[in-house]
C-alpha cells in the first residue's frame, strides 16, 4: 500500500494537502461509479504513458493534433477508444473537438466511462504535477482492489456539454441532491463530471485543499494561505494560459 508523505522535504506541506492525496490515492484503485479498480489503475498508469508516445508529440507540434495519422504507445491494457481518450486529454485537450468526442462515442465509448476516465486523469495528473513541483518522484500506483462498478447513473441530460449534466434543480429531489448540497446555482465547471458525481466529489477535495473551498474564493477581506488572493490567481492564471484551459 503506498503511503503518501511529505514530510523531511525542505518546503512544509500543509497536513490538509497530504490527506487529501491520501484519500484520493485510496480511492483510486477502488471500483468507481462504471470503471473497476483494475480499469481505474490501468487509466491512471495509461495518463503517464502518454507523455511518453511518440503520436502525441508529434501531435501536439502540429498545426492540427488531427493532422498527424499513427498508433499512440500505449501499455496495452486499455482498448484503443479508452488510449485515445486518455492519451488526447493529457497531452493536448485544448484543442479537442465535438467531432472527435462524438467519434469515440460510435466507436463504443460511453459518456458515463468517458467522465469518470476524466475524473481519474484529472486526479492524477494534479497530485503527479504537485509531486513535481516538489522535486519528489511521482507515488506507486496503488493495488487494484476488488468489486464491481456501482452504476449509479443520475438524471442527466445533455444541455450543457457535450456530456450529459446534472444542474443543481434537477438534483433536487433525487438521491444525488448532496452534489450541490441544496445550493440553486453551480459553476458550470463544478457541474462538468456531474454525470459521476464520485468523480465530481473526488476531484474538487482535491480543490478545495490545494486552491480554495468556496466560501474562501471572494473573501478578499480574509487570507487562507501563505500567498494572498491576488498571487493564488496569477499562477491559477499563467497555469491556465499555459494548459489552454479556456472554459
């Protein structure tokens, strides 16, 4: 079992951060919502192959990713529609197209799989590129545990993405009204994986502790962190610059 700990490195880590990548760590080889734990650990180790694939560099060079014809270095556990999603949205999901989502969709995919498959990417990627802003190797990947997928599919429809989505009024109601914990209104990137909410829930933990839970974000008058409000959205920005994250 891989134990997560930051401690003895020059830089403290608040214990909040750390249990936070615990839990999600944990989380990550246990059967999710429509994935086993065997395909998440397969999902979470295809997202660091692909920096490694030949097709999405030469990809992500070109003037368009879909100008560039060959076969992605996989580890050849996933099927190839499950590669192509992992592989695009890590190395170049800025210049994705409704075209090439609705391809993997008559290719088999569904969109329950592709959201949780994002869930898992989003989560990886974010405690990896922690890792390596500390200069510390990225953690083992945990077991893959047993059980099955509990499919637990809430009232979705596809108005807002190209994915079915959950607004907060539809959730009222049902058994996923603790998505939005009663609220009216919710950003519509919160509202993005709602068609898993585990993933929703798992991903925004992470939120919360290393940027900011809600309540905190327009509180100008009060600092949470050792940088203030103004410095946390410069690099939330330069970051989002860099990574074409323009939603």
């Amino acid at each position: 079992m891989t134990e997560i700990s930051y401690d003895g490195l020059p830089w403290p880590v608040r214990e909040d951060v750390t249990d936070a990548h615990r839990r999600q760590w944990a989380r990550l080889g246990q059967s999710g919502t429509w994935l086993t734990g065997a395909e998440r650990i397969a999902v979470a180790a295809e997202a660091r192959q692909a920096m490694n694939c030949n097709l999405c560099a030469e990809s992500k060079a070109a003037l368009s990713p879909f100008a560039v014809d060959g076969t992605h270095d996989d580890l050849g556990v996933l099927d190839s529609v499950m590669v192509e999603q992992v592989h695009r949205i890590r190395t170049d999901p800025g210049r994705l197209t409704r075209a090439w989502f609705d391809d993997l969709m008559a290719q088999g995919h569904t969109a329950e799989r592709y959201v949780e498959t994002v869930g898992v990417v989003a989560d990886v990627v974010a405690i990896d590129t922690f890792c390596r802003g500390l200069g510390v190797a990225p953690w083992p990947l945990p077991a893959a545990e047993t059980g099955r997928p509990s499919r637990q599919r809430p009232p979705a429809e596809a108005t807002l993405a190209w994915v079915p989505t959950l607004g907060p009024e539809d959730a009222l109601g049902t058994e996923f009204e603790w998505l939005y914990n009663g609220r009216p209104k919710a950003a519509h990137i919160y509202q993005a994986m709602s068609l898993v909410p585990q993933e929703v829930k798992g991903f925004f933990d992470l939120v919360v502790n290393q940027y900011l839970p809600p309540q905190a974000m327009f509180d100008f008058a009060n600092e949470y962190r050792a940088i203030n409000h103004a410095q946390i959205e410069l690099v939330a920005g330069r970051v989002s610059a860099l990574n074409q994250c323009v939603y």
